[in-house]
C-alpha cells in the first residue's frame, strides 16, 4: 500500500524565506565578506563556531508544524520515519513536505558559512542535505552516544522548548581509522544550546548528549553533504587526512 503523503498546514514554511531566519544572519549571510561573517559568529571551540540562525516566528511555526503531522500520523495509522539508527523520536523533515525548503536552506544560506569555515572538510561543494528534527523528553530519548554524523558539515540549530541537560559534548575530530582515540583535554568541550542558537561543526567531529535532566529539548539537524567528496572517497571520513591531529602525528 502506498504511504499516504503529508502536506504542510503553514504553506509558508515551505520556501525558507528571510521571514524564516535571523535579521543579522540575514544581513552577514547577503554581505558575504569576511568581515561580515566573522562578526556573525562566535568561535566556541576550535571547530565550533555558533550564530543566531532561525526566527522565533519560524521555531514556533515548526514546532506546531511537528505537532500537526504526528497527530496526522495517528490519524491514520503510520509511523514517522525516525532520522537515523541513534534516535528514536523526531522526524524527517522531507517527511512533512519540507525537503525544498531545506533544500534552500543548504544552497542559499547555510554554504556560504561551509565554504568559509570548513574548506578541509569539503565545505565548498556540499550540494545535499539529510534533515531531521531530534527530540530530547522525560518519556523519549534523554541522551545520545558517543560518534560521528554521515555528513561533511553538520548544523544543529536549538528550536526550544524549556529544559535543563541534555548538552552536546564534543571530543575532537577524527578520521575513521582514528575514530576511537581518546581526546585529549583541550578537545574535551560540551554545548549548551538555547532557542535560537545554532552551531556549524564537521561531520567528523566527535560528541553526543549528556542525559536530559527534564523538560523537552527540540533541535534542527542538518546532515550538509558533498557529492564530489563522496565520489573520490570510500567513506566520508577515510583517512589520512590533513585535518585528523592523528594523522598528522602519524
């Protein structure tokens, strides 16, 4: 039997127009200096810059966008397609008919920040996108283990709601063949991350969440993927690189 197929309720979620994001990152994003970009972002950690992304007006459209769909699903006796083997709750956003906005996400507003802050990491040539929406809750998933995202750049943008734990923890980036090194300290780094927020980090790079204490965490990840990397390599993270410090020890 064929999936039924679900349409937005807010037709307008479906382009991701200026209405959908930040002025500011608007503004530096349209200027596209270094300058502009440089003062958009603020460098957490080597390999971690953060940026105000998404407006409150789209977060809270999205939210209820999620809700609308799960009561959908319900309706009619499907499942969600979960984001990946890690997660149990979220959803696709494809799923909900928002591949195109993604899509727009990626191309117009999010690889011009790839291209200048992850060049080694095949920035330059993302050209496709895996989005989902994960879900941190008292009755769902309250962590997430150690490992790395089947991406060249990821984007984790925090929608809300109101809680406390469930931080990203990062341990450095690695190569597969070096994937289970230890970190050493000054790799070791967690996010706390708030409405409105997001970071860019490589897909390479090491973390999970701690345990959520309570409340309900919701966030937008965005797998940013490049096909002529894929093409010249077996796997996205396959070593040697020029970017693992344990290749360069090597």
């Amino acid at each position: 039997m064929t999936r039924p197929s679900y349409s937005p309720r807010q037709t307008w979620l479906s382009d991701m127009t200026e209405r959908c994001l930040d002025p500011g990152f608007v503004r530096a994003v349209q200027a596209g200096t270094h300058e502009a970009l440089e003062a958009l972002v603020t460098r957490l950690h080597p390999g971690v810059i953060e940026f105000p992304l998404l407006s409150a007006e789209y977060r809270e459209a999205l939210l209820r966008e999620i809700h609308a769909f799960e009561h959908w699903c319900r309706h009619r006796g499907v499942g969600p397609v979960r984001p990946n083997s890690m997660n149990n709750q979220g959803v696709v956003l494809a799923e909900l008919g928002l591949e195109g906005a993604m899509d727009e996400l990626l191309y117009t507003w999010l690889s011009p920040l790839t291209k200048w802050a992850f060049p080694e990491h095949a920035g330059s040539s993302v050209d496709h996108q895996h989005s989902f929406v994960v879900e941190y809750a008292e009755n769902g998933d309250t962590d997430l283990g150690f490992h790395v995202d089947d991406s060249e750049v990821t984007l984790n943008a925090c929608l809300g709601l109101s809680f406390d734990g469930a931080e990203v923890y990062f341990r450095g980036v690695r190569c597969d063949a070096h994937r289970e090194d230890p970190a050493n300290d000054a790799e070791v780094w967690q996010w706390n991350p708030a409405a409105g927020r997001a970071i860019l980090h490589a897909g390479a790079h090491r973390h999970g969440v701690h345990a959520l204490r309570s409340g309900r965490r919701v966030n937008l990840i965005v797998w940013a993927r490049s096909s002529r990397h894929r093409r010249a390599h077996r796997a996205p993270h396959e070593g040697p690189t020029t970017w693992c410090p344990r290749c360069e020890a090597a």
